[in-house]
C-alpha cells in the first residue's frame, strides 16, 4: 500500500491545470482606517496542480483536468520548478508594489521607496557564470547598482570575455561570484546572459497588508489590485455595490494599455483554454480575441461556448488557428449567431488587424490559448513583443 502511494506521488514533467476561479482582492488588502464596502473586486484565476503519476493519470478522467509541459513555463530547459515558482513569487511582489504605487499617487497618499534590491530571476543556457536564480545583487565590479538600467548601462561600456565580478546574497550568505561578458552577434550587444529584476520596499502611510499564499504568484493581478487599495485609502465604494473580476497587469505608471479609446490586455500566459476562459469570463465588455500558437493537441471544445457569448470578433494565428476555428463556427451555427474571423501569420499582422477592427466600446485580449513554441521561446518573450507591437502603434 506504502508503495503503491509513494509511486502515484512520483513527480512528472507537467503542470495539471484544473479550472478556474476568483480571489477577493477585498479579502486580500487592509488599508488602515478603511470602511468596509458593499462591492468587491476580485482576480480571476486557474489552479495548478505539480504534476505527479496521480494528477497526471487524472487528468485523462476528469473533463475540465488540463495538462501542460513544465517547458511552458519554462525560459529554456535548464530551469527548475523552483526557479519558475521563485520569478512567479518575484512577480507578484512586483505586481503589488506596482498596484501599491499607483494606487498612493493618485490616492495622493505617503509613499516613499524604503528599498530595493536587484534579483537574479533567469541565467540563458548561454551564460557563463556561477550566479543563481534568487541571488540578491549587492555589487558589481565594487559598484553598487540601484536599477537594472543602471547595471545595463555599465556593461555596454565593457568588452565581450571580461568578466565581472558580482557580490551577492544567497540565501542570507554573502558571496563573490562572477559572470564572463558575451556578444550576440545577431544583435551586437554585450550580455552577461543573466536577467535581473528590481524588487521595491515601500513605506507608506496609511499602512497597507497584502496577503497572498506561497502557492501564489504571476503579475496578472496588478490591475484589481490596484483598484482595491485605491478604493480603501480614498474610504469610498468605487464598485458602487457591484461584484467586479478582472485580471490584467498593470505598471508603476499605472499604464494599463488603451488606444483610440481601445484597451489592450496581454495575457500570453494563456497558454491552455482554461486560462482563456478565466480571461474572457474577466469583462463586461465585447472582446476582440487574439488566439492560437503551437499546438499541443488540446481539446479546444470547451472553450467555444465562452468565445462565442463573449467575443465579438476573433482573430486567430498559429498551428491552432484552425482548431480553434472549427469548434467556434460549430457552436455559432448550434446558437444560430454569426462572428468575424480572421486569419493573421505574424504578431505584427494581428496587432494591426486589431487595431483596424476594434471599437471603442470594446477590449482588445491577447490570450492565445496556446504554447508560444511555434514562433516564440516562451510566453513572456510572446507577451513583450505583443506590448512592443502595441505601444508602436
């Protein structure tokens, strides 16, 4: 029996994703002195499981069960669950400082930066070096370095094969590592082939708790986020009694994306149709979807219901795009409704097709539904060219 146990708890190379949900911003934020409201804005979101023998046999019997590669998650191969999980914490400190900041500004409310510290939160398989993901930065070469921008700015005026020596803090330890300097030659620029975040310490007034669990993580709850602790610290019901769930990133200047009166959500890390659905059952407005990529021979089924009473118009690309179609026009013709579709093959070509078709009582959902493989590393390296694409219009 105790072998039987230890063998279905035997790790496998997957997440299981096992549907959707939402959190209680309202439930997750205090701001000192503030009123209770009769709204709530909430963060929509879907349950991973580790993969193990268990789960992932489970996922074949229970319909709404997903399956997606760990190599989704990952930047390449060389990464560990334990990195994935420490850069997905590491977001979503970033995603409540962010929502911290904005929602103090424009609250006009005390906020001060009391630290910040740089992390190490991915190494390229490229990399020649000993540094670690979660290795807080102290100094480089002797200097210290307040910003990443900062830090980028002192390599360029280095020359491919130097090598820097970096202080740093591994797990309370103190420690001299080093990272020898490269050039692409694609883009002739030096890198030290390690990619570092900054991480921010607010000190603010009133005081604010932010509650989340380990098992928590992602930057898509910034923007609900930031609503919430606005509304406490002005003491006034900006739901104006309603239930609101959203999900969508938001940056210290509080930019959200909006063009021509369109705003644009990215959410590339959509990559399975549960996660879709999450994002689309997010907003009262119509949706023009952007969707498809690599296809890892999902069942696209469940998610046609949810286009098609949600999407006004449907833009698709990528191995998938088809498969997607197919079980949309099905359940069109089962509703007896009609939508656009459009074919795109190119990131570019669907920003612009976007953009051509959107109106201004609409959003514009980047949530692919699918890995990023065909044209792209990973989901983040999609999500950035995606906003790239968008702020150039």
């Amino acid at each position: 029996m105790q072998v039987a146990i230890f063998i279905t708890r035997f790790p496998v190379d997957c997440y299981v994703i096992t549907g959707g949900g939402i959190i209680s911003a309202t439930d997750r934020v205090h701001v000192t002195g503030a009123r209770k409201k009769s709204g709530s804005f909430n963060l929509a979101y879907v349950s991973e499981l580790k993969g193990t023998i268990y789960t992932y046999l489970l996922s074949y019997i229970v319909p709404s069960f997903e399956r997606e590669s760990t190599s989704d998650y990952k930047y390449d191969e060389s990464e560990s669950s334990e990195d994935i999980e420490f850069r997905n914490n590491l977001l979503l400190n970033q995603a409540n400082n962010n929502a911290k900041y904005v929602a103090y500004t424009n609250a006009n409310k005390e906020i001060k930066v009391k630290s910040q510290s740089l992390y190490v939160y991915y190494i390229s398989k490229d990399a020649v070096t000993d540094l670690k993901v979660g290795d807080k930065v102290l100094e480089v070469d002797g200097k210290g370095f307040q910003t990443f921008s900062s830090l980028r700015e002192y390599i360029n005026t280095k020359s491919s094969g130097e090598v820097l020596s970096v202080k740093v803090e591994e797990n309370g330890k103190k420690k001299t590592k080093s990272a020898k300097l490269y050039k692409d030659a694609k883009e002739n620029v030096i890198y030290m082939g390690v990619s570092i975040m900054l991480d921010k310490n607010y000190e603010v007034s009133p005081k604010v708790d932010i509650k989340f669990r380990n098992s928590e993580g992602g930057p898509s709850g910034g923007l609900m986020m930031s609503l919430e602790i606005y509304s406490q610290l002005i003491n006034k019901d900006i739901t104006r009694g309603r239930k609101i769930v959203g999900t969508g990133t938001i940056s210290e200047d509080g930019e959200v994306g909006e063009i021509d009166g369109v705003k644009w959500y990215n959410d590339s890390i959509g990559t399975s149709p549960t996660r879709t659905i999450a994002g689309l059952n997010s907003f009262d407005e119509k949706i023009v979807l952007i969707a498809g990529g690599y296809d890892k021979h999902l069942d696209y089924t469940p998610i046609a219901k949810p286009i098609v009473e949600n999407v006004s118009k449907l833009i698709l690309m990528g191995a998938t795009a088809e498969k997607i179609e197919k079980v949309v026009r099905d359940e069109l013709e089962a509703q007896g409704k009609e939508m656009p579709i459009y074919h795109c093959s190119s990131l570019n070509e669907v920003v612009n097709k976007a953009k051509e078709i959107a109106t201004p009582d609409e959003i514009v959902l980047f949530s692919p539904a699918s890995a990023s493989f065909d044209l792209f590393k990973n989901f983040e390296e999609r999500g950035n060219l995606f906003k790239e694409l968008v702020n150039n219009l």
